[in-house]
C-alpha cells in the first residue's frame, strides 16, 4: 500500500504495473481491495491506480458529507501526484458515481470511462430518506447490521447460495469500513447529481458493465446509459448481482481486456 496527502486527508491506494493508466474505484462500503483480479490481470500491460476512497479502507475520514465531486477531485489530485495526466477512469457502483462526478470536472483527463453495476440517476427522495437512517443506524450499531442487510441484495442467488469465500470476502471487507466513513458516502451518495442529462455528452469511448441479476443498481439503468451515451459498449454479465467483478472476475476481466484492447 502507499499513501499520498491529497487535500486535507491522507489517501492509500496500490500503484501496480506499467502502461497506459487505469484508474479503478470501488463501491461503498467497500474498499481497494475489491479489484485484485482485476490488477491481476490489467496490470501485465496497464499502470493500474485504486485508491481507497476517503473514509473507506485505509484513507482518513474527514468530517461531513464525502460528495461524488469531493472523491473524484480527490482521484485527481492523486492522478496529479503521482504524475497522471489522463487515464482509463473506471469505477462500480459509487465508484462509478463518482466516475461520472470526475467526467463532468475533468472531461479531458478522462481517456476512456468503464461504468460497472452503477446509473446515472440521483436519488429519490425517499432514498434520501433511507441513507439518512442508514447513516444513523451504521453510527449508532456499526457495521454489521448494514453488512448483512445488504449483502442478499449484493450477490446474485447463486452466489449466495453456492459460494461461501465470496460472500465473506465482501462482508469481511464492508465490515473493514469504518461506520463514520460509511455515514460520510452515505450522506454523499444522497447528495449526488442527476448526472441523466449530461450522459450524450460523453465522447469518450465507454464501457457499461453489469450483473445480470444486480438487485441495486439493475440491468435497466445500464440500458438507459448505453441508450444515451453515443458509442458505448454494454456487457451483461450473466449469474452475477450488484458486485459482477468479484462474482463473474473472469467474464468481468475478459470484457475490460477487449475494451481496453480496441
Ligand atoms: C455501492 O455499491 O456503491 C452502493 O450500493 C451504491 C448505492 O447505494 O447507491
């Protein structure tokens, strides 16, 4: 792991591989570790950067809301650190919030966008309403009750049911998440933008990925995105929910190798 100070905190992230620049984000409440067979197999020919978004795994937790756009001017002051001028921006589900959040920041340093089991979408209020219990909830019990809440909606049915190391991998990591951090993307998620509007503005090339039983963020948001963004590739990634690249790493690599490769 290293650690960069990025703004007011101290952000860890893995910087693995040489090539052309790939920056990958993860989901809440997860953390960097979410992308190991991805690095595994980007980074042979890719410099692959995944950064643990602030209050998630080993980066600080400032007070107050952690926005889409405070994470993706975070990303950019590490790319900036660390030399990176234009790169890959991927990111699942928040992470992909807050790859949107970067494009409409920092279009020109954004090389191509990869958009895994994520939407466009803001929250209704009444989501709204649920993050805020859930961010109380998370204070006042820690993590656990959220983990296991949400882990049936995560996975695809298979993978709950005949994939035991999977299902702890990503409790054990959402158990990691400190229950300040996980309040803080809570309150940011809420936050968040419509980004809808802004999607036929994308021109760089861009992938869509999704689990084809993703429960969160499901099939029909990517539909909507590959809809309105002019080019861009969808790949449905069957027997997989809302955490594909864990679930389905193969197929999740496969199609991220062919993109990257054209
Ligand atoms: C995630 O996986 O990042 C979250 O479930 C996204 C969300 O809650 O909207």
């Amino acid at each position: 792991m290293s650690q960069m100070r990025v703004d007011e905190i101290q952000m860890a992230y893995d910087d693995s591989g040489a090539g052309p620049p790939v920056v990958l984000l993860h989901g809440y409440p997860f953390n960097r570790s979410m992308w190991r067979e991805q690095v595994a197999a980007l980074s042979a020919n890719h410099r692959v950067i995944t950064p643990d978004l602030r209050g998630h795994g080993d980066s600080d937790c400032p007070a107050g809301p952690a926005t889409m756009n405070t994470m993706a001017r975070d990303v950019g002051l590490l790319m900036d650190g660390l030399g990176i001028t234009r790169a890959v921006i991927g990111g699942l589900s928040m992470g992909g919030y807050v790859a949107l959040a970067f494009y409409r920041l920092f279009a020109l340093r954004v090389r191509s966008l990869i958009l895994a089991d994520t939407r466009a979408q803001a929250d209704t209020e009444e989501a709204k309403q649920i993050r805020a219990q859930q961010a109380e909830k998370v204070m006042a019990e820690g993590m656990a009750g959220i983990a296991d809440s949400m882990l049936p909606k995560l996975l695809a049915p298979e993978t709950v049911s005949k994939r035991p190391e999977v299902v702890k991998r990503i409790r054990d990591m959402m158990l990691r998440t400190k229950p300040e951090g996980a309040a803080a993307a809570l309150m940011g998620m809420a936050m968040r933008d419509d980004q809808t509007e802004h999607l036929s503005r994308i021109i760089p090339p861009t992938l869509i990925l999704v689990g084809h039983d993703d429960a969160i963020t499901p099939l029909q948001d990517s539909e909507r995105m590959h809809h309105e963004i002019g080019g861009s590739r969808l790949v449905v990634i069957e027997n997989a929910g809302h955490v594909s690249n864990i679930e389905q790493p193969e197929r999740f690599n496969e199609a991220l190798t062919d993109f990257l490769d054209t």
